[in-house]
C-alpha cells in the first residue's frame, strides 16, 4: 500500500518536473540554496500600536541597514552623509522632497547616490539567491536592478554599459521612481522574517496602521498576546471582551481608533454617558495618555464620562460569564455584590476598603450585575458595529491567518506571556471546556477553540460556551496569554490602596529563570535543550530597576521593555529587537523615537544598545534552519523521482 501512494506521489510530482533534464535542475538548485547563509529573523513583542516606532525599526531593519551603510562606506564618505543615504533608503519619497530643495547640482548627486544605493542593495541581497532578490524587486525597474546588481567584477566593456544605465535613469527623469525602488528592495532584505510575540493591540494610538503593516510584510508570523485575543473576541460578538476594548480605548485616549480607524459607532454610548454622569466630574476615569493638542478641555470630561459607564457595563458583564462559569476559578472578580453601596466600602477578601467614587446610577444594589434596559441596548448595538466591521474582520481574518498561540521555528519556542506553571515547576492542569489539559496540550487545544470561535462567530448562542473562553483568555488566571492571578481593574479605578492593585504573576515568571525549567519548557515542545532559546513578551522588563532580558543563563529572552509610551517610566527603555542571523543573535535596547519628522529632516535613527551578541562557532546556512529541512525533504523526494524516470517507472515527458 506504501509503495502504491509513493508510486502515486511520484506521478503527480512528474506533472511539474516533466523530465530528468528538470529533476536534476531543480536538484542542484535547491542543493545550492541549503548552503546559501540563513536569512535574518527579527523578533519585536508588544507593539501596542506604537505605529511610529514599529514602522521605523522595520524601515531600518533593527539597525542592520546602517551597519551596512556604516561597513561598506566607512572611510569613503563623512558620517552626515553615511546618515543622509540612510534616511533616504528609510523615506525615499520624503527625503527626496527635502534634498531636491537644498542641492545645486542635483543630476551629479542623483549619479553618486545612485551608485551608493546600488553598492548597499548588493551587499543586503548577496546572501539570497538572484531569483529571490528578483522576485522583491518592483516591476519595472526589476530588470534594470537586475542587471546593476551582477555587474561586480566586470571588466571595462560592462563598466561603460552599467554607467550608461545610471546616465539614462538621470537624464530620463527616473531617478526619483528608481531610488525609491531600490530602497524598497534594500529594506525588503534586510528582514528575511519578521516574528510578532503579542500585543498589536491597546495604549498606543495606531494599531490598524500596524496591522495594515504587517498585512503588506512578505513574510511574518504572529503569535498571539492577551490584548490581541481580546479583539479576536470581541469581533467574534463576545460582550465582555468588547467593553474591554472599548474600555481600554477610553483609558488611553483612542476612541479615534474605534470611529475613525474601524467604523464602531460609539454615539450611542457617549450619550447615554453625558446623560448618566452628567453632575459627576469622572475624574478617577481622566485618560491616562491624553493629546491637549488633540480636543479643548471639555472634552476630556466627556471621555471620561464614557470611560466610566463602559467601566461598569463591563464590571456588570464581566460578573455575568463568571457566575456562569465556576470553572473559571474567578470568584474572587465578583466584587460589585461586596459594595456597600450606602456606606461607600467594598469588601475583598477579609479586609474592607473605603471608595474613592460612590456614584453608581446605574447599578441595583439588589442585582448589581444586572443591566439597565439602556446598558443592554448600548452593548448590543456595540456588538453589531464590532461584528460588522468590514476593516477589523479584515485585520482579524489576517491575523488568524497568521497567527498561533505559540511558534517553533528554528530551535527557538515562541510565545506571548506563559506556559502555566505550579510554584512546585509542574505544568498546571487547566479545566478547559470539559477537558484538563497541561503544558504544550493545554497550548494546542487552545489554538483549535479560537479559530472554531471566529469560524461560527454568527452562531453565538449554539458556541456561548467557545465565545464566553475567548474572554478568560484575555484576563483568567491560568490563561497563558495573561499570566497572572487577577485583573485588578475595579482595585485599580475605585480603591487608593496601592497594595490591593498588585496582581501576582503565575509561577512560570519567577521560575524560568532557571536553566532547568527552561529545559523542561523545551523539551515539552520537543526542542534541543542545548541549542534552543524560549523568546517572549508580556511582562515589560524593568531594566532600570536592575532587571534583565536575559534569563537562565542566555535559554530565555524577553522582549518587552517598554514599546508603548504608557511603559517607559517603568521599563526605563522603548523596547527590545532581537534578530537572528546567519552569524547568532543580537538583542538590542532600544532608546525613545521621536518621530517621523525628526527622522526625515534631521536624519536622526534609533538608537540600539547591544546587550547581548551570542555569536554562533560557524555561521549557519539554510540547510540548519527549518526551511532547509524542507526543501531537504524536496530533495530527497525530487532524487526518488530521479530514480524512477532511470529506471522507466514513469515515462518521461518533452
């Protein structure tokens, strides 16, 4: 039976290598690509809709362009001009805007960067192959780049045809359209891979510019964070999960994302918000982030007036799911039933604590989780918006698309937050839908509930169950993706008790800093101990209190520190990029971007502090990587066809 679905196989391979002449081909092709250097990865976790800082670190690509720029041009051209052709490649159009003004000369420059271009695009392609390098290239100038890119080492007849290639891209005025495509093809090889550990979503003001990013990046996976699972679920229909959003959009200022970005209709909800708190300042809701360049004074109260009455909908909803799922373990969330509501005090465990905001219009001390006849209109028609929004069922379709709850590639294990832990280094087994799971199955299972979530996304009440988990995924204590006992929202907003805001981390966050829990993180998802590295996110690293990415002995990497603005007082730091190329991985600290503008007119990069350089003993080349096991298995595969045209099992074709 073997032998029939081989001979099976084969045949149908034969259809595309009709030949020996094209087997063979193909085999020394890909034979050439197994010793090609592997391409080079990057790693960026907790976007947070930072789109000015994300968009930059991928024009630059993590610092490798003006390293190259740095390598080839050193000691040939000044430091401003090294940084000039640097901004140029980042923003061709706009730095082309800004030089065309201040150059006398402009056909002598357009001939000197030209070269200068071309000289950089050669170094960044030269460990791909020229078929990869053409594909990247933009149509129309793809033969053009062709032919300048091969022109190394030619002698005196090819030297005259490539500087009358240049004299004719100048004197037909396309210069402007040839620099920006080959700046695009520069930064498109300079990242092989682009790896998202978590978090698009939240605080910072541009995420759909993010996903609308990484929807046009060439090759990318995503592996999923808490707050992007709350979008999941919200653009499934889940309630809870939407008021979260909403919620969070108003805590940071970004109700702009919702209208203007997505098409949600939040009228509805600012008015009855006006209405409800109109004699109430809201002032424990002010937005965290807040732009006085953006709104006049009055309407940070109204924003605010919308942070609360979302706030409550979603403490009402939130006690809902919990009390119809004991198996949640969130008992201890149910706090709108331990308010006394006539003397101001919430009860939380055994202690009482006194409220800092008492107005609570809308809630039945008697039914406090019920809600209003208002309420319920509110968050229904909140619903329909999230679910008939064309724009973020595109963005969510394109991150299922590419999306896992955690990732092996290349020795390294990939995920946002946690493998669930016991403070013993167990795997904690997690009642999921009836199932108790643990480790890398719990993981999996994971990954199967929400893709069923959003595929029957119309059919609410017959998956309530799947739909209600998308929400303990973003907030549960033994969610992998949030990692921690609790969300003290309601602490956080009504209580001046510092110590009541405190959320303890899971276990997995004290213990993976030892090499031997790290091992047994690896070998459960079936990784080599000795070569491998688990890389996540979530929990920002606090670098200026003594905290470091670097755990047990160089097996784990975190790379948060602090992407969102709304991070960086804590982590002292705007993030880390970590990339992996053929010669080891580099992690970098990155310091604060300022903007575009400033990018553009003062040529001003971010800066990258190297931390870590762990340099691999021999350069790797594809056939380590996981791509190179495939295309091995082609081979191999391509040489049992070899083999059966050779011996007349199957008939060639001409």
């Amino acid at each position: 039976m073997e032998e029939v679905k081989l001979n099976r196989y084969l045949k149908q391979l034969s259809k595309q290598y009709k030949n020996i002449s094209q087997v063979t081909e193909e085999i020394i092709n890909l034979q050439a690509i197994l010793n090609l250097p592997k391409g080079t990865e990057l790693f960026l976790s907790d976007i947070h809709g930072e789109y000015g800082s994300f968009s930059h670190i991928l024009n630059n690509g993590s610092g490798i362009i003006k390293n190259k720029i740095e390598d080839i041009f050193n000691n040939q051209i000044t430091e401003r001009e090294r940084s000039i052709l640097a901004t140029l490649i980042y923003y061709p159009e706009e730095k082309l805007a800004l030089i065309k003004k201040e150059i006398d000369n402009l056909d002598e420059w357009y001939s000197i960067t030209l070269y200068r271009l071309i000289e950089v695009a050669r170094v960044v392609s030269s460990k791909y192959t020229r078929s990869k390098v053409r594909k990247a290239m933009i149509k129309g100038f793809d033969y053009i780049i062709d032919e300048l890119l091969n022109l190394q080492g030619a002698g005196p007849d090819k030297e005259r045809y490539y500087k009358q290639i240049i004299n004719s891209i100048i004197e037909l005025d396309r210069a402007d359209e040839f620099i920006v495509a080959i700046s695009k093809l520069i930064k498109r090889m300079a990242i092989d891979h682009l790896h998202i550990i978590g978090d698009i979503f939240d605080r910072g003001s541009n995420a759909k510019l993010v996903v609308d990013t990484l929807m046009e990046f060439h090759s990318l996976d995503i592996q999923l964070g808490n707050h992007d699972i709350l979008w999941m679920g919200a653009a499934c229909g889940n309630k809870s999960c939407i008021a979260n959003v909403v919620r969070i959009c108003s805590r940071y200022d970004n109700i702009d994302t919702l209208e203007e970005g997505y098409g949600i209709n939040i009228r509805p909800l600012t008015t009855f918000a006006l209405e409800t708190y109109k004699n109430d300042d809201c002032k424990k809701f002010t937005p965290k982030v807040y732009d006085y360049n953006k709104y006049i004074g009055s309407d940070e109260v109204s924003i605010s007036k919308v942070h609360k009455a979302i706030s409550i909908i979603q403490f009402k909803l939130e006690g809902q799911l919990i009390m119809e799922h004991p198996e949640y373990e969130m008992d201890d969330r149910l706090l709108l039933d331990k308010v006394d509501y006539k003397n101001g005090t919430v009860r939380i465990g055994r202690e009482t604590y006194k409220l800092n905001d008492t107005n609570f219009p809308t809630i039945d001390p008697d039914n406090p989780y019920a809600l209003t006849k208002e309420e319920e209109e509110i968050i229904n028609r909140l619903q329909e918006s999230f679910k008939n929004s064309e724009t973020l069922n595109k963005h969510i379709s394109f991150i299922y698309s590419k999306s896992s709850i955690y990732k092996c590639f290349n020795s390294n294990l990939l995920f946002h937050g946690c493998v669930p832990l016991e403070e013993n280094g167990e795997f904690s087994e997690v009642n999921i839908l009836g199932k108790k799971l643990s480790g890398k199955n719990y993981l999996d299972y994971i990954d199967k509930v929400i893709r069923k979530a959003y595929i029957e996304k119309d059919e609410l009440d017959a998956n309530k169950e799947i739909n209600d988990y998308m929400w303990y995924l973003w907030c549960g204590p033994k969610s992998p993706l949030f990692g921690k006992d609790k969300a003290a929202t309601f602490e956080r907003y009504f209580l001046d008790e510092k110590e009541t805001h405190k959320e303890k981390k899971n276990p997995y966050y004290r213990l993976s800093g030892q090499e031997e829990i790290c091992d047994k993180l690896l070998k459960e998802f079936g990784l080599d101990c000795k070569n491998s590295h688990i890389i996540n996110g979530h929990i920002p690293v606090k670098e200026k209190d003594g905290e470091s990415p670097i755990r047990a002995n160089g097996k784990l990497l975190v790379i948060d520190g602090g992407f969102a603005k709304s991070y960086r007082a804590q982590t002292g730091r705007a993030g880390y990029t970590l990339t992996y190329n053929s010669y080891g991985l580099l992690l970098s600290a990155n310091e604060p971007f300022d903007s575009k503008d400033v990018a553009i007119r003062e040529e001003k990069d971010i800066k990258y502090d190297i931390m870590v350089n762990a340099k691999e003993t021999e350069r790797k080349n594809v056939a380590s990587t996981d791509i190179g096991k495939e295309i091995q298995e082609e081979i191999n595969d391509l040489k049992l066809l070899l083999n059966a045209y050779k011996e007349g099992k199957i008939k060639e074709n001409f």
